[in-house]
C-alpha cells in the first residue's frame, strides 16, 4: 500500500473512531475501534493533523457493533469537532437508517445535520421521515433524557407506533416544521396535514402522542371521517382534540368557535364532540355560552344551552336539547312567522321511510311548553288556520308531507284563529 494510502487509513480510522465515540448514532455502550474497509482513492490534510479531507466511496465501521458509515467523500476537522459527509451518504446503527446527500455531524453537542433528499427511518418504531434536512440530536445522560430530530423545509413523515409495522397504519405527517421526540411524541407546524384511512386532520400546527393516542390541533383546525363528503362528518374550530383506539378514531372534540357538518344536521357551539366506532358518528354533544347552540337540519332549526345527539351509524336518530330549547321550522320560508315549538327541554326524533328517506318524526317540548303553528284546511286552500298553544308537554307530530298534528298537556291554554270562509256570491 503506498504512502499515501497508509495516512489516508491512518485519517479513516482516527475520524471514525471520533465520529463513532458520539452514541447519539453508534449506540454502542463502548467506543467505537473504527476498522476500514474500503481503501481511499485520495487524501489530503492540513494544519497538521487537525484537518483532513478523503474521498472515493469512503467507508466505515466500528468493530463489534453494528454501525457503518458510507460516502463520497469526508472531512474532519478535529479542531472544531466536527465530521462531514457529502455525496451518497449512507449511517447505518441499531436506532436509525438515514440516507442523504450531505451530513455534518457535531461531537461537542451530539448533533447530526443531514441535507438533501434526507430518508431516515427509526428503528425503533419503525417511523420514517423523508425531507430536505433534518437535525438529529443524540439521548446522552450529560446533555438530553431522550433522542429529538427536527425536519424543515415541509417534510413528509409516517408516523409508527411500533417496530413490528404489519398490520399498523401509521399517521402521514406534513407540515413546514416537524419535530419528534423519542419514540413516543410529535409536533408539528405551518399548514399541517395529517392523514389516515379513517380521517383527514389541517390545522396551523399539531400535537400527536403515541403513547396516550391522543391528538391535539390548534389554529384553523379541521378533522373530516367517516366516509365521502356527502356521508361523513367534517368538525372545526380553533381547536380540535382525538383519541384513537386499536388505530381508529374514537373521539374528536372542536373548541371555540366550533362547527360541525354530517348529511343530516350542521351544528355550531362553543364546543361540540362526536363519539366515533368504526368510523362513523353514533353520539354527539354541543354546549357553550359565548356564542348560540344550534343545530339545523333540512326541516328545523334546533337552539339550546346544549345538545345531545344520537346517530347510530352516522344517522340522526334523536336530538336532545336543554335550557331555553326552540325549535323553529325552515318549510315555511315565505311565512313572515314560521312555526315553532319551545319548552326547558326538547327531544327531536327522526324515522326513515322503507325508501330509507329520512325525516323528522316528533318534536316534544317539556316544562313551559309553547308552541305556534299552522294548520291547513283538508279541503285545502292557501290560508291556513294559526294556533297558539301552552302546556307542560306539546308534542309534534310529522310525517314526509309535514306537521300532522299537535298533542298539548297538563296545564294548556292557547289561541286558535281560525282563516275566514267567504261565502260564495250566487
């Protein structure tokens, strides 16, 4: 072997034993005995001994662990601890894979930079994450408890909660900043997308928890599941929280201006939450003070102090409503009054037709009950008699064509004006 070749071997070795004395990437518990196997094909070195340069399909390894290094080229400048990779970067170790064009990697703060159509995969739990860079920091007792990696430059991660990835769905990830902790946490910001088969998540930025299987969106946050557009349900306001159960979500909650769609009612509150199994909408709540509980669907618009609903298998099947409950009608847009029905409480049921067309069954008011409505003659006509009524319980009655009839108990009283008949002149 020539001269040069000899102090090349003699850099190799002493810059890779430096490198891998760094356990944030060799995890070895004992230093790194740096052995090289593949010869350089050049080598250079200035102020004597502090910084030297290789290049040639440079490579690595440290003797009784299972770390290599691999690259184009490398420079090591001892004197500012610090270990560059540039061109086809390959670091192998028992915690990560990563791949890159460059890296840098720092032994004072036990920081690896990588740059350039970066790939890094934790083996641990089996997350990767592909971008332009990425900051990997390593867990040592002296400086972190535990490993971080920062990613910029809008990285793409899937987000695992275990090695053993068969039969896991991970979380898509993608925002302009993402940060991981460990293998249990994850942040991200700057237009954040996060996406599974059982839902789609946006919000200005994200907190995701592997462990608890919680979930956290702030800032125009948004979750849509449960289907289609035209069958799923679609949750937003300045906050939305999720939990997950065996990798499904079972819990979603908007705070704040919250706002909530499905194909048979929207709903707007302070906070509204839906409870979720197999990936469908079976109950949800409403509440709040600072701005009107409202539900509206294709027949009625609902307001309350708060609202429970039941939808088994994302169909509206029944609506409570309490304090200050109203229910106002939307058939009759050109009546200047619509009718109503109001009480403490309210229960809306809905039924569907053997044609599975869905539509309002009975609306029951409870304690000072109130009701005003229209009725239409049977021999027709476009003037309809009006009703007003009070008691402790008023109960609607509807089928498909409208309002059927009206059952008013316990202490009643009301109005009933009746259209005037015009006799017919001879």
């Amino acid at each position: 072997m020539s001269r040069a070749r000899l102090w090349a071997v003699a850099f190799l070795l002493s810059a890779a034993t430096a490198l891998s004395s760094a356990p944030a990437l060799a995890q070895g518990s004992t230093p790194c005995e740096a052995l090289l196997d593949h010869a350089l094909q050049g080598y250079r070195t200035s102020i004597p001994r502090l910084r030297q340069y290789a290049w040639g399909d440079v490579r690595a390894l440290c003797a009784g662990q299972a770390t290599t290094m691999h690259s184009d080229s490398v420079a090591w400048y001892q004197d500012i601890a610090r270990f560059d990779m540039v061109g086809n970067v390959r670091f192998r170790d028992t915690t990560v894979m990563l791949d890159a064009d460059s890296a840098s990697y720092f032994l004072d703060d036990e920081r690896l930079e990588a740059y350039g159509r970066v790939r890094l995969v934790n083996l641990s739990n089996g997350t990767i994450l592909t971008g332009p860079n990425l900051t990997y920091w390593r867990a040592v007792s002296s400086l972190r408890s535990t490993t971080e990696l920062l990613a910029t430059g809008r990285p793409t991660v899937q987000y695992y909660g275990t090695a053993d990835t068969a039969g896991v769905e991970p979380y898509l990830i993608i925002g302009d900043v993402v940060r991981l902790r460990g293998t249990e946490d994850a942040w991200a910001s700057g237009d954040v997308q996060i996406d599974r088969s059982d839902f789609h998540a946006e919000a200005d930025s994200a907190i995701l928890g592997l462990v608890s299987n919680r979930g956290h969106l702030i800032g125009h946050a948004r979750v849509d599941g449960g289907g289609a557009d035209s069958s799923g349900y679609h949750l937003r306001g300045r906050e939305v929280a999720f939990t997950s159960l065996d990798d499904r979500l079972n819990w979603v909650q908007a705070r704040d201006s919250a706002h909530a769609e499905s194909s048979d009612f929207t709903i707007t509150a302070d906070t509204v939450e839906f409870i979720i199994v197999d990936d469908m909408v079976q109950r949800g709540f409403a509440w709040g003070s600072s701005i009107e509980t409202r539900a509206v669907s294709s027949t009625n618009t609902i307001t309350a102090d708060s609202l429970a609903i039941d939808s088994p298998n994302q169909k509206l099947k029944e609506l409570r409503a309490f304090g200050s409950a109203r229910a106002v009608s939307v058939q009759d847009s050109l009546d200047e009054d619509p009718d109503w029905i109001a009480g403490d409480s309210l229960i809306a049921n809905f039924s569907e037709t053997e044609w599975e067309q869905h539509y309002l069954d009975t609306l029951t008011a409870f304690g000072n009950a109130a009701a005003f409505y229209r009725v239409y003659s049977v021999a027709g006509g476009d003037v309809p008699d009006i009703n007003y009524s009070r008691g402790d319980m008023i109960r609607a009655v509807f089928t498909v064509l409208g309002l059927s009839k009206v059952d008013v108990r316990g202490n009643t009283d009301g109005v009933h004006l009746q259209r005037r008949r015009m006799r017919q002149r001879p």
